[in-house]
C-alpha cells in the first residue's frame, strides 16, 4: 500500500513539475509577453472546444450506426440459449444540446389575411387589392451560433400583395458579432451587426408581419418608412452607457446604403445614410415598465446627392403586467411621432409631420383587444393629410397560432382614400421552434 501511494504521488509530482517549472519562468517574464501569452492560450482553449465538439458529433453518428447483432435460436436450444445482454453506450447529457450548436433553428411563419372593402383599394402599381383572401406572407428564419464570436440570422420571405402573386426576397440575412476574437470581453456590451436588417429606427419598424401588434403598419410609418417598413443593408453597433440600476440606457449607431425609404427613394443607394437611436428603459416595481427612443436618420433624396433628407423620430411604449394575475392581464399604451425635413431642387423644404398611438388591454389569458389612431402629411405636399381609426382584437390558442379581427375607417384630403372602411381578418401560424419575440409580446 505504502508503495502505491509512493508511486502515485512521483506520477503527480512528474506530472506538475513541468507547470512548475513553467510558472517559475512566467513570473519572471515581462507584463507584455504574460498577456501574450495568455491570449495565445484562450485561442487554443476555443480551437480545442471546437474540436471536442467534432468529436462528440462524430462520436454519436457511431454509436447511432454500431447496433448489435442479436442472433435468434429456436428449437430445444432457445431454453439453454442466455437471452442478450443490452449494450448500453455512454453518452453525455449534455452532447445534444452541444450538438445543436452546429444545426440552425428553423421556423416558418405564415400570415394570412381577408379583408372587405367599401371603396376600392389600388397598390402601387394600380392593381385592386380590396374585397380579397390572401395568404400575404411566408417566412422562413434561419438562426444559429457560427463559433464563440458570432452568430447568424438568414429570413427568406414569399411576399404577396396581390392574390396568387409571389415575389422572392431577402428580408434580413446578417451575422452579429458578440465581441472581438482579440478583446477579451465586449466594452460596453458591444455588439457589432454586418448584412442586410430591419433598421430600428423607431419601435415598430425592426418588427416583421407577424409580430405586429395590429394587421397593418401603422400610416405614419407606411408613408414615411414604406408598406413593409425600411430594410437596408449596412453596419450596425449596439452598445450600453451607464445607467441606474433600474434604468437601461442603449445607443445604436448604423452606417447604411441610401435610398430605399419613401424620404429618400431617389437616391437609390448612391450615397451613404447615417441612423442613430438612443433607448432608454425603465422598470416601476414588478408591474409597469416605460422605454422612450430617440431616432435620427440622415441622408440624400435624389440621385446626385446633392439634396438631404433629415428623419426625426420620438417613441414610448408603457407597459403593465402584474405578475400576481400571471398572464391573464396587461395593458400597453404606446405610439411614434415623426418628423423629416426634405431639401428641394426648387422651392422650400418640404417638412411632413405624422404620429400614431394606440392602446392595448389583454381580457384573459387569450384575448386581447385594442385600438389606433394615426396621422400622417403627404411627404410630396405636407398641407394634405390623412387620418385613420383602427379596432382590433385578437386571439391565441396557443403562441403558434392566432386570430385578428380588425375595421379601420379612414378620413383625408385625398378624395381616393376619405371614407374609406376596411374590415380585416387576418391569421398567423407557426411551423417549428418559435424565436423570442419582442419582450412586450404578450404572447
């Protein structure tokens, strides 16, 4: 016995005396060549996770593939033949979660939408879109971590506005750097977002279809932003500054193509565009909630870029959910206000105005009922407006599914558009893993 431990403890001291050794020479190394050192060892640390991580996947697809052979005997010698014992493989409990890491979470949404007319509704391109059933949208999200640095976001949409009509687009596909390979940690939580996305300027316009909290984009942000809100491509950093402790305070700034927004539709992406918001949230006890947002857009509006466009915009959001009735009760009262100022090749600025609120209350654990109103100046004329009252109410069977009935009427200058009612229902589904929602989603 003596001897055993004898033996063991040299294996230790064999074993630990090269760290030793190696500890001794580090400390009488210069500062410079120890974080050196140590940042050469973190870059192996994740080459090595990422080659466990290999391994364990390759090591599953074997014990998947390596079944026994069971060898079956009847007749008189079944009696005397030992039944076969069952070759249990290891595993790890924590090798499928692991191995998830290598495969994106796919999920399918699709919003459908019947809508009745008592005037008729043309698009942009003069087709009739009223009195009809559509399934108006598609979208398939793609999301999954690329390594310890990054992960990625692909959605690919199938788009209808009229009926039977499907156009193919890329709605966001972008990575979103968590820190920097040779920083040790993100400052200020940076986060850095390079591709095609929502650009969040304001509340509603980072939301797709089916997370909206009403049918339709409110008519501030379809005239100012467009119908399907403002997508373009760019580079985004998303940072923290210091706050309360129950206070956050978030700074977005985005660098991105010109063009593709009502304001700016000219310039076609000939010219840069500049995009910052500032967030500032803020938590009243365990039941309410207030976020205010602060967003500037700059850029051109013709083709030469010699005429700017400067987009203001203001957002709150108030929320109130007593955690005591759980999910059975909430009330959110929110709403934008916008504000451009467009340079004219002749003439003065033109400087249309709108804003929208609305208020929502949830009945139980499934209902939910609201209503909007919105305001909006015609960006090519800022004296003709428009004004639209909208009611819903809307109901889940689960988060997977729900059920919209909406009716808007809508009063303005514009002949074509003043009293004008539309009444609305409109379905979503769910196919697959559901990501997370805004955190103001009841459901």
């Amino acid at each position: 016995m003596n001897r055993t431990k004898f033996l063991l403890t040299t294996g230790a001291l064999a074993q630990c005396g090269p760290g030793i050794a190696i500890a001794g020479q580090v400390s009488s190394q210069p500062q410079a060549e120890v974080a050196q050192d140590r940042t050469s060892l973190r870059e192996e640390v994740h080459k090595l996770r990422l080659i466990i991580l290999n391994l364990e996947k390759r090591l599953t697809v074997l014990e998947q593939a390596r079944i026994p052979e069971v060898t079956t005997v009847t007749g008189p010698e079944a009696a005397l033949t030992p039944a076969p014992v069952p070759v249990n493989f290891p595993s790890s409990p924590t090798t499928t979660q692991r191995l998830n890491i290598f495969n994106p979470q796919i999920t399918l949404f699709g919003n459908f939408l019947a809508r009745t007319d008592n005037k008729t509704v043309l698009n942009q391109d003069g087709d009739p879109v009223d009195d009809r059933f559509n399934l108006r949208e598609l979208e398939f999200d793609a999301r999954a971590a690329i390594d310890p640095y990054a992960d990625g976001v692909a959605i690919i949409t199938l788009e209808s506005e009229v009926p039977n009509e499907f156009e193919v687009e890329v709605e966001e596909g972008y990575i979103v750097l968590k820190r920097l390979p040779f920083l040790h940690s993100a400052p200020g939580g940076l986060k850095l977002k390079f591709g095609r996305m929502r650009v969040p300027f304001g509340r509603l316009n980072m939301l797709h279809t089916h997370d909206l909290p009403q049918a339709t984009r409110p008519l501030p942000l379809r005239t100012f932003l467009g119908e399907e809100g403002f997508i373009q491509n760019g580079v985004s950093a998303d940072f923290f500054l210091p706050s309360t402790s129950k206070s956050v305070l978030e700074w977005t700034l985005q660098i991105l193509d010109g063009g593709d927004l009502p304001v700016g539709e000219a310039n076609r992406g000939e010219d840069l565009a500049y995009m910052s918001r500032l967030k500032w949230f803020h938590t009243f006890g365990a039941a309410a909630d207030l976020e205010f947002g602060l967003s500037n857009y700059l850029g051109k509006n013709d083709l030469n870029g010699n005429q700017g466009t400067l987009l203001s915009g203001f957002d709150f959001l108030f929320k109130w959910k007593p955690m005591q009735q759980g999910e059975w009760r909430s009330f959110l009262l929110g709403g934008e206000l916008l504000y451009a100022s467009m340079e004219q090749a002749i003439g003065s600025n033109q400087t249309p105005f709108g804003y929208y609120t609305f208020a929502q209350f949830q009945m139980n654990s499934r209902w939910y009922a609201g209503l909007r109103y919105g305001f909006s100046d015609r960006l090519e004329d800022d004296g003709l407006d428009t004004r639209a009252l909208t009611l819903y109410s809307s109901f889940y069977t689960s988060e997977f599914l729900r059920f919209r009935l909406g009716w808007e009427t809508v009063r303005s200058d514009l002949p074509q558009l003043d009293g004008r009612s539309t009444g609305t229902l409109e379905v979503n589904f769910v196919f697959g893993s559901h990501p997370v929602e805004p955190y103001w989603v009841n459901r």
